[in-house]
C-alpha cells in the first residue's frame, strides 16, 4: 500500500487486485432503522456457510446470544435499548415496517427504544487484513469484496489485530481465522448473499456500491424530513480512513452507541513511512560500520608516514 492509495480519487479495488473486466463493485447497506432484530440473517449466513453453533444462551444484556462477530459469527444483530425520546421512524418509500419495541411507549409519551443492527465485515477499499497476510490467504475478489481461503490460511492471526473494526477472528480448535465472504459462491452464480435474501425488511441491501449509496443518501434525507435527525451514514465515504467500506450503515446514533469505531484508520497506513525510516536507519548503520573499519586504516596511514 502506497500513501497515494490513501488519497485522491477512489480506488477500483478489483482492478488493484490484478481483475480485468471485472463487474461492478458490490456491497451491503444495512439500514438499521428498519430492523426488527430477527436475525433472519444470522441463520441465513449459517446455514449457507454451514458455520458453527456458537451460543445459544442469552448474554443477559439483551436479546442476543452471539455477543458480537466471530469466526463462527459472520452476521450479528445487535440490540441496543435506549430510554430517551426519539420520534419514530418512517418507512422508507412504499413500504411498511413492523413497529418494533417500544414504539408504541413512544407514541404515548414514553421514553423506550431499541436500536437493532445487523453488523458484518466492511469489506474495506483499504484492508489492512490483506497488506498483512503472508499467505495470500486474504484475497480481493472481482466484485471487490475480501475472502479467506481457508485451505491457504496458516493460523498466524496476523490479521486479527490489523483489522480495525475488530471483525476477523481464530478458531480456537485449529486457529485459522474466518470471516464473511460476501457469499462469494453466490455471487458467481449470479445470485445476492443469503443474508439480504432473507431479510424480511429489507434492512440488509445488495448491488452495486454507487447505487447503494445513492439510495441511502435519499434514505437520510427522507429521515431528516421526518424529524429524525440523528440519522446518519457509516462507513459510505470514500474519503474516510479506509477508503470507505464495501459495506456500510444507517445508523440512528452516534458509531459508538452500536460499537463501532467513530473514526476507523487502516492499520497499516504508516507502513510506507515506517519503512522509509528503517532504510534510512538500515544505511546509517551500514555507513558507521563503515567508517569504524576505514578510520583506522586511514589513522594507521597517517602514523607511518
């Protein structure tokens, strides 16, 4: 990664990758402001992906039994009560949306929310998880996404602590780490992940990336309208510090409220720099041990004469 990556114009991350002729760049928009937290997707994602169990006992914070993303866990739906007033929330244009927990205590003047979000991995323009990976283990794919083969993973888990959104985890029985592919199997066979084909509010939208941001954009607008005015995109910028997510969210409070980073930076941003100093320090050592070797040889001259 070079720090012109980091700058300018957006990147084409298939065409970074080596694809020629690659097909548009797809995603996911999550709106959260239609979930209804009935992690239609987390069983979707598990049964297509034949991923393990990995909980089935309530965390006793909420109705969630996974806790966050895993290697296990590739689809998470976090719920987050809040007791403050907020107007409701419309749906978005031709739909209808099952109200959710405590809409009806806001109706009547109560102060109860639940913030429902169904989190993934971003699948960054800039991933640090494939600057890191000695391997090649990570890959880009044609569509732009990220996948790990996990025949070529070797356990290191160097990419674990690269990632900043914290998504990528190690099996502990064998230590090969895992992650959301974006269903890349589907995707070649011409179909969307099996998580937005099961969402039942469409909350979790597939296609190609400009067009989901463009949708989301008039989503936000149509909230603001309405009052809502905490709504908010995450993660659509390509001008952020990773370049702007291949998967991304409306959210209706602030990042940290749903547990994610305020502000992500690609880990490995510095890289350049970093080994730019050590080649610099690699030569003034290199130039010492000289000068250590040649002084007295020249000092040695000097004296026999």
């Amino acid at each position: 990664m070079t720090d012109s990556l980091l700058s300018g114009p957006e990147p084409d991350p298939a065409g970074d990758a080596g694809h020629t002729g690659a097909p548009p760049r797809v995603g996911f928009f999550t709106d959260t402001s239609v979930c209804i937290g009935c992690k239609a997707c987390e069983v979707a994602c598990k049964e297509w992906n034949a991923l393990p169990e990995d909980g089935l006992t309530l965390t006793g914070m909420s109705y969630d039994n996974t806790a966050g993303l895993g290697a296990s866990t590739w689809r998470h739906v976090a719920f987050i009560e809040q007791s403050a007033p907020h107007p409701p929330v419309p749906a978005p244009e031709g739909r209808t949306v099952l109200p959710l927990a405590g809409d009806a205590d806001q109706s009547a003047g109560g102060e109860l929310r639940w913030l429902m979000s169904s989190d993934v991995c971003k699948h960054c323009t800039h991933a640090a998880c494939l600057d890191v990976c000695p391997t090649g283990s990570l890959f880009r794919t044609e569509f732009g996404t990220v996948v790990v083969q996990e025949d070529i993973c070797n356990g290191c888990g160097y990419c674990v602590p690269a990632c900043p959104y914290g998504v990528i985890e190690q099996r502990p029985f064998d230590g090969r780490a895992f992650k959301c592919t974006l269903c890349y199997d589907r995707l070649g066979a011409g179909q969307e992940p099996a998580c937005a084909k099961a969402c039942p509010t469409e909350s979790i939208q597939f296609g190609p990336l400009d067009e989901l941001r463009e949708r989301a954009a008039l989503r936000v607008d149509q909230l603001h309208a309405a009052g809502v005015d905490q709504a908010r995109l995450y993660g659509h910028d390509p001008a952020d510090g990773v370049g702007g997510d291949g998967a991304f969210f409306l959210l209706l409070d602030e990042p940290e409220v749903y547990g994610l980073p305020p502000d992500p930076q690609v880990t490995t941003r510095d890289l350049p720099l970093m080994w730019k100093h050590a080649g610099a320090a690699a030569l003034s050592l290199a130039g010492g041990f000289a000068l250590s070797f040649a002084l007295p040889a020249v000092l040695r001259g000097r004296g026999r004469r």
